[in-house]
C-alpha cells in the first residue's frame, strides 16, 4: 500500500487498557508521536508517574523508554489530543454484558462521540478494540450524525496479542490487517505500520467487515484447535497413548501447525470465550449457525468439571477433610489475568466435595482472592504445599517446572501431583517418589510405599 505521509506521525489512543498501552508504547517505539488517553486520572497519573495498571511483562521498560524519549504521553484530556493527529486507535474494552455475555459497545460507542466532537482534519478512526461484526458502520454513522460533513474514515484493525506476549506479538506480528475501502485511510495505515512493513510483515488490506471477522475467527478457531487437543487428550488417556506425543505427530503436518496443540485444563482468558459468543451471535443474527464455535464452547466449559473428577480421582475418590494445594490460578503463566480462568469454576466444586484449598499464583493472586472465597493464598509454592494430602498444578508458570520434586513429594501429606498443564517430567516425578496424574497420559504410578518408608525412618 502507497503511504500517506512521512514517518512519524501523530497518533491517539483512546483507552489506556492491556491493548492500548501496548498498542500506544509500541507505535511510539515505531518512532510515531502518541498520545495515550483514558478517563480513568488515577490510572493517567499512575502511567505517568510510570506504575503499570496491568501485568505484562516488559511494558514498564517500553513505557519508560518511550516516554522518556518524548514519543509517549498520557492525558485524560482527548478533545486537546486530537487536532493534528493522523490517526485515533480506539482500545477501549468490550466487555461481555451481565445479561446475555455478548460484547458492550458502550465504550466503543462513547469514545468515538468524544472523538466526532473533537475533529478538526481528515482522521482516521481506527477500531482496534475487539467489536462485532459491522460496529465500523455503527461508528461511522454515529461520527458522522455528531458532525455531518466531516472528513473521516473507519477502519478497523484488529489485535492479536496474547496477554504475557503482547509487545513481541505488536512488534513482530504475523500479519497486519487493514480493513477499509478508503484509499487515504489506507495510505495513513500504511504510513503507521511502514517498519514492520519493511521487515517483512505482510500488511493485509481487506474490507472493513472481513477485517472484523478476522479477528472472530482466528481465536475461535485458535479455541477450536485447543478443544480438540483437549478431546484427544481424554481419548489418550483410556487408551494409553501420550498426548504429547500425538500432538507432536500431527502438528508437524504443517498444515496442521504445533502450535496451540498443549492439551491442558481448558482454554481461559478474556478473549476467546467472550469472542466465540459474540461470533455465535452474528451468526445466529444472520441466520448462519457456528455449531463447530457452539460445540467447543461447550465442551470447554464441561472440561472443568472433569479435571475436579481427574483430582479427586487423584486423591482415593474423595477430597472430603482434604488440603489440596494449588499451584497457579491466572488463566495462563505470564499474566495476573483471572478473567474466565479454570481456577474460578474448579476450585470452588473442589471446595464443595470438602477440600480445603491453599493456593500460590506468583502474579494472580491479588486479582484471585476476592473471586475464590475460602481459598486460603500461600505466599509461595513451598508454603503451599506444606502439609497438603495432595498439590494440583493449574497454570504452568515456569517456577512450577523448576520445583525441586524431591521437596515437593516432602512437604505433602502424600506424594500426589496432579499436573493439569503437563508441565512436570514424568519420569523425574517418579523418581522422586510422586504420584503423577497428567493430562492425555495414563497415571505414572510409583511405589509410594517406599517413599513412606523412607520418610517414617528419617522421623
Ligand atoms: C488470545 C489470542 O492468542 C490472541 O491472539 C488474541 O489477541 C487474544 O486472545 P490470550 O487470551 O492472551 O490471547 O491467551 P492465549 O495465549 O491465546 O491462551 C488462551 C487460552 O488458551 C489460555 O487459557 C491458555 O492456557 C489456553 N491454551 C493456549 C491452551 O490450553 N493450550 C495451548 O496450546 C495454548
């Protein structure tokens, strides 16, 4: 695509959340001029005194580099923002609504009236905020409603950043996908995205709707792959196959791909779940269903109540009078995320057979503690697992793979690892006197009886 202007360019991002501040520090570290806006002045003061609201891991470097540089600025004020920008990011969060769980655009919608009034050249509003299908004509009509006659153009631009790997994923993305019939907008898109163009990423340019689906249904399909490594896991273990092991067979089918194929205790996040119900809903608006995005979403939910079956399983057939000691509550390492984790829905149906929950989360447990009442948090993994009858590994933050097992199997009542990430060497398990229970592999069973003998003589 030709390029409207020179770089830098000056850019707004409305919304200081986990997709505009890494948005925001990126396009700056890109050399553009960015000004981050939120409504939220605790959160504003905060960026500036340079405290992060959310946990990612080297955004408070970025952010400091950046705005040291003089690129990156943080304000409440949009409307003095805006005159001489050549693009305003819309990043606003999209949550699910209380009452039906599809996407709220009151955000969405309130930001791009902030921005309508505020206008004072052609701009480009871009729509990076996960928003349903058609939400570019909604605020496209609405700008123009606001101010009639003004030179704007829509156009959406879809994330793909993991949480835990959001500035890796802004920086070196797999694509970039520009979704307008506006050949200007086009032009200025191309002028913000030219370094990466330049290094070789492929800058898709597609029509506002495609562009919107896009970004549906990559994470419902993402969510599709892991739902069916889930399945085969289940299938593995009833027939004594290593999931792993079949993961690896058909992921380097490379039409097939690796990655995405962890079995694990079912996906989580604020992303694919609230996306999948929202692609459902445009499809049954449109008469079209998604019985493959239903199916999933189904099935995941239902895998959390087999892994409460897997641990009590894993504990004789009871929890009742149990401490279990839980490893891990985010909805995956590298956040402190708890939005959809598993953790929410198995630990309090562990807590209603009768266990008594210790839990450690190196990043999460802040966020935890008022979601899982009763749950009693450890200030580490160690302090977790002493005296517990059994620990249950739920997020594969990697200090739970570094665990010294022989420690592990001493400060548990009894040498049970239930290991819902795969995240622990079966062999090394056993060889440290652990029971290990893991996904899409049969029970490596060890003697404990040794083990206790051992214990009872070092007493
Ligand atoms: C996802 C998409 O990856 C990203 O492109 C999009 O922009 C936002 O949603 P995120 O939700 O941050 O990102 O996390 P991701 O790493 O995709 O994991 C999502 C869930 O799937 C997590 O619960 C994770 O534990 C689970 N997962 C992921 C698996 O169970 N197995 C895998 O192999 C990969």
């Amino acid at each position: 695509m030709e390029r409207a202007h020179e770089a830098p360019v000056r850019i707004v991002i409305v919304g200081a959340g986990y997709v505009g501040l890494v948005s925001g520090a990126c396009l700056a570290a890109l050399g553009h001029d960015v000004a981050v806006i939120d409504r939220d002045a605790a959160r504003i003061a905060g960026l500036q005194a340079g405290i992060m609201p959310i946990y990612e891991p080297g955004l408070d470097a970025l952010v400091a580099e950046q705005t040291a540089a003089g690129r990156l600025a943080f304000s409440t004020d949009l409307a003095a923002a805006i005159p001489g920008s050549v693009a305003i990011f819309i990043c606003v969060g999209t949550p699910p609504r209380p009452s039906d769980g599809h996407a709220d655009m009151a955000n969405v919608m309130a930001a791009a009236a902030d921005i309508a009034g505020a206008l004072d050249r052609f701009a480009v509003v871009v729509l990076k905020s996960t928003v349903p299908v058609g939400t570019g004509d909604e605020v496209e009509a609405l700008i123009r409603t606001r101010r009639p006659g003004a030179d704007v153009a829509v156009v959406s631009n879809p994330e793909f950043l993991r949480e835990g790997d959001a500035i890796g994923d802004f920086m070196r993305p797999d694509r970039i996908v520009v979704g307008t019939d506006h050949a200007r907008a086009r032009a200025v898109m191309a002028t913000i995205y030219a370094p990466l163009a330049e290094a070789g990423v492929p800058l898709l340019a597609t029509s506002r709707r495609a562009s919107e689906l896009i970004k549906y249904a990559a994470n419902s399909f993402l969510a599709l792959k892991i739902t069916y490594i889930n399945e085969i896991a289940s299938l593995c273990e009833e027939i004594g196959a290593d999931v792993e092991h079949v993961a690896r067979g058909i992921g380097l089918d490379t039409r097939i791909g690796g990655k995405f194929l962890k079995a694990g205790p079912g996906f989580g996040g604020s992303c694919f779940p609230k996306d999948m119900l929202a692609l459902m809903k445009t499809a049954q608006d449109h008469g079209v269903p998604m019985r493959t995005v239903e199916t999933a979403v189904a099935v995941n939910d239902a895998r959390k109540g087999e892994m409460v079956r897997k641990v009590i399983r894993a504990a004789g057939g009871s929890v009742a009078g149990r401490t279990v000691a839980v490893l891990g509550l985010a909805f995956k390492a590298g956040t402190d995320d708890m939005r959809s984790a598993p953790s929410l829905v198995i630990l309090p149906q562990l807590q209603r057979h009768g266990a008594r929950i210790v839990a450690y989360d190196p990043a999460a447990m802040a966020n935890a503690s008022p979601l899982l009442p009763g749950v009693v948090m450890a200030p580490s993994a160690e302090a977790a697992l002493a005296g517990a009858d059994l620990t249950v590994i739920l997020t594969e933050w990697p200090e739970f793979a570094a665990l010294d097992l022989e420690r592990v199997a001493g400060l548990l009542r009894r040498p049970v690892l239930v290991d819902l990430r795969n995240l622990i060497d079966p062999p090394a398990a056993a060889r440290a006197g652990l029971t290990c229970h893991r996904i899409g592999r049969q029970a490596a069973l060890v003697d404990t009886s040794l083990h206790s003998a051992l214990q009872q003589a070092a007493e």
